[in-house]
C-alpha cells in the first residue's frame, strides 16, 4: 500500500507555512506566491499518484522531486524533475510502470516533463546504497553524483516519504562514517563530494555552451542563482555543522528544509541578517525567470550575452548574491574555525 499518510505528515513540515518565522518571508512576495503556488499544485500530485501507484505490488521505493517543484520555487514553466529511489532493486517493469505514471500524471496536469537524458531519464532508477557504493570511485558516473548530491540539496518526497527518510539517512551515515566516530571531525567527505558536485556542473554548462549558444544566457542565469543556492545552503549546513557535536543529526535535522531556509537558517543562528540581501536579489531572479517575455530575452548567442539589457540585470542579482555569501562565510572564521574553512580551497 502507498504510504498515503507519511507523505501527508512529511509534507506537512515544509508544505504549510515557510518556518523560521513568517515575518522574515513576507517582503519577498515572489517567494511566498510560488511556494503556494507549488503547495496547490503539489497536493493534488501527490494524491493523484499515490492512487495510481497503490496496486504496484512492493512500496520500497520513494519517488522524490527535485528542481523548482522540490525547491517550492515552481510556476507555470517548471518541468517535474523527479527520481525514484528504491531499498532493493526493482525489476525493469515494474521501474518502467512508476516512471510512466508520474510523467503521464504530469503530462495531464500540463507540467513540463524533464529532459529524458541524464540524473532524470527514463532509466535513472536506482537503490539509495548504489548511490552510495562506489562513491569516488571510477565507477562513479554522473548521474550517481548528480542524484545523491539533489537528494541532499533540494529533493522532497512526493511519494513513500518513509523510503525517502531512509536514504538520506543512509547517505548521510555513509558521508559521515568517520565524523560520527569521532565528533570532533568536520564533515569533509561530504563536503568535497558537494564541491565537486558544483564545479562538474560548472563545467557542465561550458560545454552546454559550445553545444547550444542561445540557451547560454538563461542556463547561467539558473547556474548563478538557483544551482548556487543550493550549493551554498548545502556547504553552508556543512560549515555550520563544525560547531556541533552531534552533526549526524543536525545535517538530517537540515535538510527537512528548502535550500533558502537552510541559509537563513544558519544566518540566524549567527545573529546575521544579511540573508536579506539573498532574499532580496533571489526573488528578483524569481519574478523575471517565471516571465514569458524575459525567458525569451535570455535566448540570445553566448557572443551577445551582454547586448542583453535582462541578462546584464540578472548578471548583476546574481553577483549580489554571491558577494553576500562570501561576505558571510569570511566573518564566520571566528565561529567556525580555520580548519574547516580551508577545506573549502584546500
């Protein structure tokens, strides 16, 4: 039977109000009209499928979101990026059934479906431990670093939250094998795994680049602001973590939330209220890339990018991100010690 309940209860965390105080929430409007927008759109999904999925025979597999629907940042133009992570293997029918049910479920509701290459093909399922097994090693694709490094910035369970629960605990556990045995340890496995995780992708969208220039401009729009906020909430969490004893459960504790409110999060618990200026340049970026017209002012030649009175704006949001996050983690050195900022270069 469809965990029906859990998901309920799971979602009730982080699909009822923004936590961490509403108050620091409301100037951004844009950010409070997509989140409710993607809770109405996520509560009939997550109906809808767990009735279509209930006859499968099995439930020891989560289907969970990523991208903007995961992030609570989806509008009109959002594609469903979605995974199914299993405990055991599942046998290719049954894999195949679980797929189609979600992307024809999306297809109905008039939601965009992902590229059908990569961490969301048609074939990207996978056991929580195979994520895990070969970590770091040659065998280690892309696509493995890809969906264990979403699971762990932005995804959200839409289906089976329990299953869910389980890999990101057991992912968490296998990162912090050491660091649990030894708490004075900072999580630096799994710190180097995000850092390579973001900087593949930076790569990533070079090559993008040679291969499709008109799509450049609002790839790295995306890059800059939505991929570095998750990069950041996540390596923030990690840095944070260094202060804490029982970082095992506070990583968990963390990724409950969306990658914004794991920033503001940390901010708060430094007593900082620079997260204002993120929120501000972020829900700025959000407001124009839900807009028709300004995707379509993206679509220019990576030679033309800054003929682009949009991109050269959005250019300029996502610059102020950045220098506050920099900003932040440089007056964290007190807090958070020398070691484990080194870590982040060296």
């Amino acid at each position: 039977m469809a965990s029906t309940s859990a998901d309920i209860a799971y979602a009730a965390d982080w699909w009822d109000d923004l936590t961490l105080g509403k108050d620091i929430w409301l100037p951004f409007p844009t950010v409070v009209e997509q989140w409710r927008w993607s809770v109405s759109r996520l509560r009939i999904l997550t109906s809808e499928l767990a009735a279509r999925l209930e006859a499968l025979p099995g439930q020891d597999y989560c289907i969970a979101l990523a991208g903007s629907f995961a992030r609570m940042e989806a509008c009109e133009a959002s594609d469903l990026d979605f995974m199914v992570i299993s405990r055991e293997p599942l046998a290719a029918p049954d894999a195949k059934q679980i797929v189609e049910a979600v992307r024809q479920l999306a297809t109905e509701r008039d939601i965009a479906l992902p590229n059908p290459d990569g961490a969301f093909s048609l074939h990207a399922v996978e056991t929580y431990e195979r994520l895990m097994d070969r970590v770091g090693s040659r065998d280690d694709t892309m696509e493995w670093l890809t969906q264990r490094m979403l699971l762990l910035m932005e995804a959200r369970p839409i289906h089976n939250a329990g299953v869910f629960r389980d890999a990101l605990r057991h992912i968490v556990a296998t990162y912090l094998e050491e660091v649990t045995g030894g708490p004075h340890k900072d999580p630096v496995f799994l710190l180097n795994d995000a850092i390579r995780y973001f900087r593949t992708v930076c790569v990533n969208y070079q090559h993008k680049a040679w291969a499709e220039g008109d799509k450049w401009c609002l790839r790295n729009v995306k890059l800059r602001h939505s991929r570095v906020i998750i990069y950041a909430a996540l390596v923030l969490t990690i840095l944070n973590a260094s202060q804490i004893t029982d970082k095992h459960a506070y990583l968990l504790q963390a990724l409950d939330l969306t990658p914004l409110q794991r920033i503001v999060r940390v901010y708060v618990d430094a007593d900082d209220t620079g997260y204002r200026r993120i929120l501000s340049a972020y829900d700025a970026f959000l407001r124009r890339v839900s807009d028709v017209e300004t995707r379509g002012a993206l679509q220019v030649d990576y030679s033309d990018r800054y003929m682009s009175s949009v991109y050269r704006d959005m250019r300029v949001s996502a610059m102020a991100i950045t220098a506050e996050l920099l900003r932040f983690v440089m007056a964290q050195r007190e807090r958070w010690g020398e070691t484990i900022l080194e870590y982040l270069l060296f």
